[in-house]
C-alpha cells in the first residue's frame, strides 16, 4: 500500500486535478471504523466468552474428581476399580473437547494413554468404525466450514460418550448406596453443568461470524485502502507516504487480529491455551491418584497399616 502511495503521490503532484476532497474521506472513514470495531468486539467477544467457558470446565471438572475420591464409598474390589476409571473418565473428558473442537479425530492420541478404558475403546471402535466425531468436518466444504467447524448431529462425539459414562457411574453408586443423596445430586448437577459448558463451546464454533459481512468488510477496507492516497497526495509526497502506511497498518492490523481470535480453540498463536487448561485437571487426577481417599476399600487400609507396622517394627 505504501509503494501504491508514492505513486499515486507522483501522479496527483502531475495532475492535481484528480485529487480528492478530504473531507470526502473523513466521512467514509467514520462508517468503515464504525464496522471495524463492530468486528472486532464480535470476535473479542467469542474469544472472552471461551476463555470463561473453559474456566469453569476446568473448576467442574476439578470439583467431580474431588467429590469421587472424597465422597464415593468403596466395597469391593470391583468398586474401587470402577472409581479409579471414573476418575480417569473426567480427565479424558475434558481432553476429549479440547480434540473435538479441534476437529481431531479418533482416540489414538498421546494424551488419552492411561486414561480410556480397554472396553471404552473396543465400544468406540464398534460404534465409530472410523468416523471423525471432531466438530471440524473431515470433507471440504468451503474454507469457512473447514475453519469455523459445522456441528454434525447424526453422529455422538466423543465427549458426549464419556458424559454418559460419567453419568452411569454416578447412578451406578446411587443404586449400590456408596454415596449420600446430597452429593448424588450435587454429582448430577455438575454432569449436566458439563454438559451445558461443551454445547456453549459448540455455539461458538458452529456460528461463525457471517460470511457475507465479513466478505463486504474486507472489500470496502482495501477500496478505502485503494482511494485513501488520492486524497492525501494534495498535502505532499512525503505525508501521503507516511500516513498511509499507519492507516494501513492500523486497519489491516485490526482486521487481522480479529480474524486470528474469532475461533479461540485452535492452535494459533493468539488462540487460548487449551493444553494448559488439560494439564491442570490432570495434575488434579494424578494428586487424586497418589493419595489414599478417606472412603478407600476397607480391605486396603488395614493392608497400608499393616505393612506400615511392619517397617515400624523393622
């Protein structure tokens, strides 16, 4: 746009009749920084309201793990194993978003090892068979489908699977009174806040900012660009070239940031940092993990005490 200027510099020193009113400009101005800054609260907006929307995934979920070590009591062996899986399965849910709005298909990636359970994967394989479950559809279907991410209801996604068996376990201790009935409830509750928190995620990608405004924005922008320097040019050459490279460089700057953050869950630079929301529910699971919960099988504390001893002795 710069070299765009000093020739139009030139041209209008030549021929000073081709150029502009500036007020002409400063009225055009106005309406263009008016759909500037619509665009960019539009993004800001999604960017901000993903940002909240993963805080409270993280807490959540933080909050589930909590009450299944503290509060589900443990009877048998069988029991207890069924927590730990439990416990693994929040973990897992909250990678899983992070790969479905991603539209990163399949369970085969690193950071679900230890996690999924065998007959987990053997029951996705069976129902899935290779199909993509991330938001982000596999085929090209233009560059904004592809970039925003189109939900696809007649398939069940990944997380929406371990919901279900987050849920299943919560009713399975019910009917087995391993748990009081305030935090059963307390249990569903946060279920179904999860449940809501990924929908809002999927409001977010699956409504893009409309393709035809942000076509029209990008057109009138570079035409203003194009028009700007003819009215510049009758206050010198050395003026036109500098404000035109600052408006440019404002305007297509602003435009450009919020054309990066307007999908906040991908892998930009700019993007939230959803790795890091993951590993912070999981340095919860692995404290979970190390430690013995108050309502441990029976059968195990009298073990730990007796070996305990045994060292004591030693």
């Amino acid at each position: 746009m710069t070299g765009y200027a000093v020739g139009i510099g030139f041209l209008i020193q030549k021929y000073e009749y081709l150029a502009i009113q500036l007020s002409v400009m400063t009225m055009v101005s106005l309406v263009l920084s008016l759909l500037l800054v619509f665009r960019t609260n539009s993004a800001y907006d999604r960017y901000w309201e993903g940002r909240k929307i993963w805080q409270e995934i993280k807490v959540m979920s933080r909050s589930i793990i909590r009450s299944f070590w503290c509060c589900v009591m443990e009877k048998s062996t069988d029991d207890s194993a069924q927590k730990l899986q439990a416990l693994k399965n929040v973990a897992a849910f909250v990678i899983s978003i992070k790969h479905y709005l991603r539209g990163e298909d399949g369970i085969e990636h690193a950071d679900y090892d230890g996690l999924l359970s065998p007959e987990f994967r053997v029951a996705f394989a069976t129902q899935g068979a290779g199909f993509g479950y991330g938001a982000i559809p596999r085929t090209s279907v233009g560059s904004q489908q592809a970039r925003e991410g189109w939900e696809r209801p007649d398939e069940l996604s990944l997380p929406h699977m371990l919901l279900y068996e987050l849920q299943k376990f919560v009713e399975s201790i019910q009917d087995n009174h391993q748990i009081h009935l305030q935090y059963y409830a307390s249990l569903l509750a946060s279920i179904n806040t999860l449940s809501s928190l990924l929908g809002s995620c999927e409001r977010i990608l699956s409504t893009p900012i409309p393709m035809a405004y942000r076509i029209h924005l990008s057109h009138a922008l570079y035409m203003y660009l194009l028009v700007l320097p003819w009215a510049l040019a009758s206050m010198g050459l050395a003026k036109t070239v500098i404000l035109q490279f600052v408006v440019s460089f404002m305007m297509i700057g602003i435009d450009s940031i919020s054309r990066e953050i307007q999908n906040p869950f991908g892998y930009d630079a700019n993007d939230l940092p959803l790795d890091a929301y993951c590993d912070a529910v999981l340095a919860e699971l692995s404290y979970a993990l190390k430690h013995r919960s108050p309502k441990a099988l029976q059968r195990a504390e009298s073990t730990y005490s007796n070996s305990s001893g045994d060292k004591t002795s030693k």
